[in-house]
C-alpha cells in the first residue's frame, strides 16, 4: 500500500483507507483473483468426464481419520 499511495501522490497522514486508494486506481483485490482462478478451474473440470484424472480427483474423499496430536519427530518414536 506504500507504493500505491505514493503512486497516487498522497500521504499517510491524508486519511484515506486502503480500499479507497484501490478504487481510484483501479486495483484489483488479490482475493478476488484467486477465487476467480478456483471458479474457472471448477467450471473446467465440470465438464470433463468422470474417468479422466480431475474428475477422479473432484470426487476422491479419503477414508479414515488423521491422528490426534503433534507428528512423530524420529524413527524411536513410532
């Protein structure tokens, strides 16, 4: 936000929030990519059939349940 500030040509002092600066300048939220990019990769692999690779990966739930507790550090502790 530094560099955005600066690039708009205001202070830290002028009291503007961060999604203020982000519209003037026409920035797009990192979030709002990345759930875009999830959204498109869902919508691809809708349409694909269930034998290939994704939908086999889209449908998968493992069975069982983790261990309770902190991971074993060395061989000794198993």
């Amino acid at each position: 936000m530094i560099y955005s500030r600066q690039t708009e040509g205001k202070i830290f002092a002028d009291s503007k929030t961060k999604t203020e600066i982000a519209k003037e300048l026409n920035i797009t939220p990192v979030l709002h990519k990345i759930q875009e990019y999830i959204r498109k990769c869902l919508q691809h692999t809708k349409g694909s059939s269930g034998n290939t690779l994704p939908g086999i990966l889209k449908r998968y739930r493992p069975i069982g349940r983790r261990n309770n507790g902190r991971p074993l550090k060395r061989l000794l502790d198993v």
